[in-house]
C-alpha cells in the first residue's frame, strides 16, 4: 500500500525527522513509501488570495498546491509526524493542510448544500512528538484537544479514514531509553496498522 509520511521541522538532526525517517523505513516492507520534508522541499505555507478563490470556487489550485494533491491522490496512507508546539501543529504543516485540503479535492459542497467528503480512500496515522509524559496531556486534555482538531476537524470532515494516532511522549527526556520506547511504540502502532 503506498504511504506518504509529511513531516514539518526545521532541523534536519531533530527527533521529528529521525522518526519519519525510521518509520518510512519499517513501512517499506508493506509498499512504496514517500517521505515529504515540508521544510527541507520549501513548501509555502501561506494562505494567499489565490488559495482563497480555491477554496471558494474547488477550482484553480496553486501548482504547489496541485502537486501536494498528486501526491497524496497516489497513497493509500498518509502518516502526519510533527512536533507539538503551543498544543498544536507546526505553522507549516497548518498552513499545508490549510492549502492542500480544500474544496474541490477533500471536499466539496453539493447542489443541496451538503458536504461531499471525498477522500475516502485515504487512512490518515498522526505520530505528534511531545515533549511533555502523557500524564500531563491528560490532566489538561491537550491530547483530546489536538485529536479533535485533527482527527475530527481534518480527517473526518474530508472523510478520510482515521488510522493510529500514536504520541511520542517526553521526547525531551534526557534518558535515551525511555525516548526510544516512546518511538518504537509509536513506529510499531502505526506500522500494525499500515502493514496489518
């Protein structure tokens, strides 16, 4: 099954991109898959006038825009690694997600009115990487939070199929070994479900 992961952080050495990294390669077994460095390819994240006639018209995406979409239409899986800053995602990946996932290609609004959810045919995984212990995200509903931003606000409003959401939880800890199960758990819930 053909996976897209997109990761969005700045640093090529960060915790972020090593997973990505580890995870496109534990899913090579179960299909192609294509790793998207949102920062390292230059991807524009704003939201211009242009991406605005889009979004009201389903029509005339910006060529980046067309390109992100090519892309994902050749996946069956898209896997979203990113780091969680200020309980939410990167501005770049928001802005990728603002642009890429629009009307007229993860959506559209029929005659009647209603919504036509239109990627059906795409299971989305999130693996966010977190530097605080899940403790912590479940004391003040940060993990419901981003869940119901992304999942709820994102996946099933274009209709897509909610994969694994696996947190990587203290990923600033300053023991390697509780970092590494903290990836591999994550690495292994998401290869279950792409690879099962």
């Amino acid at each position: 099954m053909p996976t897209l992961i997109v990761t969005a952080h700045p640093d090529p050495d960060s915790l972020t991109l090593a997973v990505a990294r580890r995870l496109r390669d534990a899913l090579a077994a179960s299909g192609p898959v294509e790793l998207a460095d949102l920062a390292a390819e230059g991807f524009d994240p704003r939201f211009t006038a242009a991406d605005r006639h889009t979004y009201r018209t389903g029509k005339d995406p910006a060529s980046d825009v067309a390109a992100e979409q090519a892309r994902l239409d050749r996946a069956d899986h898209l896997v979203l690694v990113f780091p969680v800053w200020w309980w939410s995602v990167p501005a770049l990946l928001k802005g990728w997600l603002d642009r890429v996932f629009v009307n007229g290609w993860a959506f559209g609004v029929g005659d009647d009115g209603r919504i036509e959810r239109r990627l059906g045919r795409l299971t989305v995984h999130l693996v966010p990487i977190a530097g605080d212990d899940a403790g912590v995200y479940e004391r003040h509903g940060y993990a419901e939070a981003l869940r119901t931003q992304l999942e709820h606000g994102v996946v099933d409003y274009c209709g897509a199929v909610r994969g694994a959401t696996a947190f990587v939880h203290e990923s600033e800890h300053e023991d390697p070994v509780v970092r590494e199960r903290a990836v591999a758990a994550a690495v292994d819930a998401v290869v279950a479900v792409v690879g099962g």
